[in-house]
C-alpha cells in the first residue's frame, strides 16, 4: 500500500528486455536509504518488487501483464518517474489509500499553466466514469490528487506549486500518456452493487 505522496523523482536507467517483460533499472537516492530485496517501491504509481540494488539503483522486473496496462514499457533512459516506497504500519496518511495497482492510463488531453493556476485535463475510458466523484481522489502517475471538475470522458486536476516541485508532472505534456488508478473505496463499493 501506498500514499499516492511521492517522495521523490528518480530516472530510468535502462529498461531492458526479459524472457518474461522488462527489467528496470531506476536510480534514486531517497526510497534506498532502507531498501532491500523484495521492497516494493511504486514508480509511476505502478507497484514494483526491489529484486537487485546498489548504492544509487534499483531493479525491478516487468511482466507482460503490468506493461499490457500501464506506461512502464513506454518509458526510455532517462524518463523521469515518480518514486514512493510502501507505507508502514503507523505512518501519516497524507494522500490517499493507493494500492499501486493501475486500473488504466488515460491522455493529457489539456494543460493550463498561466503562472498562478497550473491545472490538467486527462481523458480515460468512459467504463471508469462511475468510479469517479467531483473532489474524490485520483491517483495519476503515482501521485495522490483530488478531482477538480469531472465530464463523461475527462477529468481535471489542479496542481499546486509543491506538487510541480516533486514530481515529474513539471514535465507534463499534451499526449501523454500516464497511468490511473480509481480510488479503492469507490472499486469496492461499485463492486458490491453489482
């Protein structure tokens, strides 16, 4: 389980072809200080498994499943991604319940930067509307944040400064694609009425 408040910004060093996905290698500074194999460490929102490290990487392996629903096999060298470890037992909860467990990815459809206001637009499949509340929780990339206004088809977010700072939404484009996961209290509670 995780928080959705990303704790910092690491960067792909390699994704390599496996037999089964992908192997990652991601450098970083902060999620190590108490890293070891078997960790998960979400990137991107995605839960991952520590299974190698080093003093500024870790690696973990992608199978086809993850990279068939999220945009981990988009990433290249270099991708800046969003990095929180596990929560503990006890901890803050700052964000929100994430599991890591992404539901789909949606498009940047619309980004407003006017120097005070910093919102985004994100289209996704029409299916996941009924997950969906005005000033509910979304998670996108990783990263917990509140629905500002919802359509059929797209929802907004409005960022603000700190959020820019630490995380790599500064890095936000119209096109992209990034990875979505609905809040878990709303998966559980459409659940139980069908």
């Amino acid at each position: 389980m995780f928080t959705g408040l990303v704790e910092e910004t690491g960067r792909i060093v390699s994704s390599t072809p496996t037999a089964a996905g992908r192997r990652l290698v991601v450098s970083a500074q902060r999620v190590l200080e108490d890293a070891a194999i078997d960790h998960s460490i979400a990137v991107n929102g995605v839960c991952l498994t520590v299974v190698d490290l080093t003093d500024t990487t870790f690696s973990a392996d992608v199978i086809q499943e993850t990279l068939s629903k999220t945009t981990i096999g988009m990433l290249g060298q270099g991708a800046v991604v969003n990095l929180e470890r596990a929560m503990r037992l006890g901890d803050r909860l700052g964000g929100h319940l994430v599991q890591g467990h992404v539901d789909t990815t949606g498009t940047v459809d619309v980004i407003v930067d006017d120097g005070n206001v910093w919102e985004m637009w994100v289209s996704f499949p029409a299916n996941y509307r009924r997950l969906l509340i005005p000033v509910g929780s979304i998670t996108i990339d990783g990263i917990s944040l509140t629905v500002a206004d919802l359509e059929p088809t797209r929802l907004k977010v409005a960022i603000i400064p700190h959020t820019l700072d630490v995380t790599n939404l500064r890095h936000a484009h119209v096109g992209q694609h990034v990875n979505l996961e609905f809040d878990m209290m709303a998966k559980y509670a459409v659940r139980f009425e069908v």
